[in-house]
C-alpha cells in the first residue's frame, strides 16, 4: 500500500489511524480463518484468506485489502 495513501487512512467508527499488516499477522490471521474461527465485525464466518490488510494501531481491528483497495466497513 502506498504509504501517503495510507498516512490519510483511519477506522471508519474511531478514527484511530492505520498500519500495514505485518506478514507474521497475516499468516496467523490466515490460518485461523483455514481453522473455520475468524468472523467479522457482524459475526459473519469469513473464509477467504488475506493476500493484504490494515490493522488498528492497537491490533483491535483488522481490514481486508483486496486488489489494492482497503475494505473499511465499520
């Protein structure tokens, strides 16, 4: 993700800024989702795995980045 474009990023209900997702995160977040145990905000199951994603600097809320486009659904 371009970094100017992510400086002007936050969380659409807090504000709170955004941060690239680290590979480590991906990789566990990806096998939880594999695991049938990821669900949204909404408590919907999630079965697609991340390739990218944003993540609230306190680690609290993560959104999907899909073909270069962040996902920022409160």
């Amino acid at each position: 993700m371009d970094s100017e474009m992510l400086s002007i990023l936050c969380t659409p209900d807090t504000r709170e800024p955004l941060e690239g997702a680290s590979e480590e995160l991906l990789l566990n977040v990806n096998e939880k989702i594999a695991q049938g145990t990821v669900k949204t905000a909404g408590g919907t199951l999630v079965s697609e795995t991340l390739e990218e994603a944003l993540v609230s600097k306190d680690g609290k809320k993560l959104y999907p980045v899909k073909n270069g486009i962040p996902i920022l659904l409160a």
